[in-house]
C-alpha cells in the first residue's frame, strides 16, 4: 500500500549546534521514507552543513551522512532517495554557520 506523501519537516533553520534534533517521527505506529532533502543557502557566502542518522542529539562516529558539506552562496543542495526512519530514529545536524541554511525534507508516511 502507497503511503501518504508529506513535508516532513521545515523549513527549519539550521543552527551551529550539530547535536540538534532536524527530524524525528514520534508515533511507532508508522514509519517515514524520506525522499528528497532540500538545504538552500540564503547569504551571500559559502556555508556547510552536516548530517547524522541517529539517536536524539547525538552525532556518534559512524552515524554521519554529511559532514562538512558545501552549500554555495545563494544556492541550494538537494538529495533524492529513499531512507526509511522509524520511531527510534532521528536526523541530527546543522551548519557552520548560524541561520544561513534552510532545510525541507519531503517524503511518505506509511502505517506499521
């Protein structure tokens, strides 16, 4: 069965603190496949960001997806998969530089 497709979150600014909760679906009784992460830069100079796949404001070795990845000035990074999450499951992250990356991540929600 096809699940619902949803803006799972943001737009949220990114901040410098790389243990902040991006996403993380609450309910066990479904699961969200993210399809497509958007981050935009909206200044006038480069910024990073990075990104882990975890515990709740935790960023462990071995857990990363991005790490100090380049956003150029006034332009945006998208990513197009699939990533299921579950309940036990967090994006975790930010940037390097405090409020100038933007993310939405889109994608389906399915029930358990």
């Amino acid at each position: 069965m096809a699940g619902t497709t949803k803006r799972t979150t943001g737009p949220l600014a990114l901040t410098t603190t790389l243990t902040t909760n991006v996403y993380n679906n609450a309910s066990a009784l479904i699961y969200d496949v993210i399809r497509h992460i958007h981050i935009t830069n909206k200044t006038g100079s480069a910024a990073t960001f990075t990104l882990y796949l975890g515990a709740t404001g935790a960023n462990a070795a071995g857990t990363e997806l991005w790490v100090g990845q380049n956003v150029a000035a006034n332009s945006s990074f998208d990513w197009y998969g699939m990533l299921k999450l579950t309940s036990t499951d967090f994006l975790v992250g930010g940037s390097n530089t405090a409020t100038a990356l933007t993310i939405t991540i889109m994608g389906e929600q399915h029930v358990v």
